[in-house]
C-alpha cells in the first residue's frame, strides 16, 4: 500500500512536496508532528525537499555513514544528494545506487532515489526495473512516466498513466501523469494539462513556482505568451534562482523575438549546466558541423 495514500497521516506533506512547495515541507513540518512510525517517511520527504532546493551538503552532512549503514532509506537519500551535487561526476554515486538496487530493491525510497540517479545517468532500463518492484506507489508511478517520456515512448507513458488511474481514482499524482503525457500528444491534451496546472498554479493552498512554471508551459504551447509570461514572473517572484522558470523565460524570448541574452545570463548565473543551455551548445555544434561541409565556390 502506498505511505502517502489520502487515508494516512501523511497525506498533507506529501501533497505539498508533490505541489512542489518545497521549503513548506522544510519549515512547516516537524518529525514530532507525526507518529512513531512515521518518522522515517517524514525524514526522506524533507531530505527529497531540501535536495529539490539545491541544499545537497545539508542533506549529505545530516546522514552519518552509521545511520546509512543502518537504513536503507537514509543511504538512498544519501546516494541521491552526492549525484545531484555533482552529476558530471556520477560514477560513485551510480556504483553505491547499484549496491543498493541489488541488496535493498524493494525498499521504496531505495526504489525511487536510486531509480532517479540510473534515470538521469542514462540508464533508464535499469532504473525501470527497480521501479518495476514497487506495491502501488503513485511516486513510483510518476517516475516512470517520465522516464518512459524521456524515452519518447509517449504509449507506454500513458499505459501506465492509465493503470494508475484504475486504483488511484482522482490523486493528484495520477492527474499530474496524465497531464505531463498530455503535454506530449499535443492538440487539445494541451488545454486539458493547462486545466490541471493553472488549478494548482492559482489556488493559495497549492501555488508554487512548480506549477507556475507548468501552467506557463501549457500556456506557451496554446499560443498564449502574454499569459505565459505573467505565470513566469509570478514564479520568478517566488523563486528568483528558480532554473526551470528562468530556462522557460528564456524560450519564451526567443519565442517572442525578444533579445534573449539577459535570460540567458541568468539562467547561466544559477545553473551553468542546465540541459537548455546545453542542449543550445550542441544544437550549436551540430549546425557548425553541418556548415562545414559546404564550401561557397566563387567562378573567376
């Protein structure tokens, strides 16, 4: 059964880490708020918090190599924070994820951390495997549609978007799924995301720069940039250093024939690295590359 389900005490910090309000999950949760047995679930959804945050040394520095030893969960955590802290250097951080897919799989945490790490390193079969082992987790669930997006296998992402829906009913998880594969059909899946992002985007109990950022992306996409422009700034203004939004303002002033180099000053100032910017190095190359080929000949 899944920890997070509406029946448990977790529900509410579950829901704003799933919102995205991260630093609500830091600061306005406490362990002792819970019971007993909770503690642990509520420890890793603040560590997931603070690591969506950038706070990867504060994460790595509260787990002891005793307490990782112990805990699967912990380890996992761990492992997650040492390979966002440094991706380019990954090989470590995939070898412990590894240890810890073959000796702790059907540990939840271990399932969905270390699932994460494999996606992002390029290994995605393997991480569908371990996430394979999953008992009803809509976390679970979530990660391999977007992994199978990544894919660019859209029917299998919505299979499984579908499944969910068959025992979740209407979870904010499974309305999240459908809308991200919504977002990849295109055509009128674009207003039926926008529907799903705007409604958390623009209620006070669950606006984030997350969703802010989602309900621009729908809006870019349905030809609106006045709008997606204003859900952009008002994400900004809750998260200056944001790279999603300030990656996204930068597409929508190209979009816009707007001189793009400020945005992308920016984005670059927060993160050097963000797969915009690379993907725009490369797009870059590949047309140098093309260019070469073809040498303008002159007739005397």
């Amino acid at each position: 059964m899944d920890p997070f389900s509406a029946e448990g005490e977790l529900v509410n910090i579950h829901t704003a880490f799933t919102q995205g309000q991260y630093q609500a999950v830091v600061n306005d949760y406490t362990t002792s708020d819970f019971s007993s047995t909770n503690t642990l679930p509520v420890q890793i959804i603040q560590y997931r918090a603070q690591c969506a945050l950038g706070q990867y040394d504060e994460v790595i520095g509260a787990i002891s190599d005793s307490d990782a030893r112990r805990t699967p969960d912990l380890a996992a955590v761990r492992t997650y924070a040492r390979y966002l802290q440094r991706p380019r250097e990954e090989a470590p951080a995939v070898q412990e994820a590894e240890r810890l897919a073959e000796s702790e799989g059907d540990n939840l945490s271990v399932q969905l951390l270390c699932g994460t790490v494999f996606a992002r390193a390029g290994k995605e079969e393997q991480a569908l495997q371990l996430l394979s082992q999953h008992q009803g987790s809509l976390d679970a669930v979530a990660l391999i549609v977007q992994i199978h997006l990544a894919q660019n296998r859209t029917d299998l992402a919505l299979k499984e978007a579908k499944s969910a829906r068959s025992f979740a009913q209407d979870a904010l998880l499974v309305n999240l799924a459908e809308s991200w594969v919504g977002m990849r059909q295109g055509g009128e899946q674009y207003q039926k995301a926008f529907y799903v992002f705007e409604e958390l985007a623009q209620a006070p109990g669950s606006t984030s720069a997350v969703s802010l950022v989602a309900q621009a992306v729908s809006e870019i996409h349905l030809g609106r940039i006045e709008e997606a422009e204003t859900a952009l700034g008002a994400a900004l203004e809750l998260e200056p250093d944001n790279a999603n939004a300030l990656a996204n303002r930068l597409v929508l002033d190209v979009i816009a024939g707007r001189d793009a180099a400020e945005a992308r000053r920016k984005l670059e100032a927060v993160d050097k690295e963000h797969e915009v910017l690379a993907d725009m190095v490369a797009k870059r190359e590949a047309f140098r590359a093309a260019t070469a080929k073809y040498n303008p000949k002159f007739e005397p």
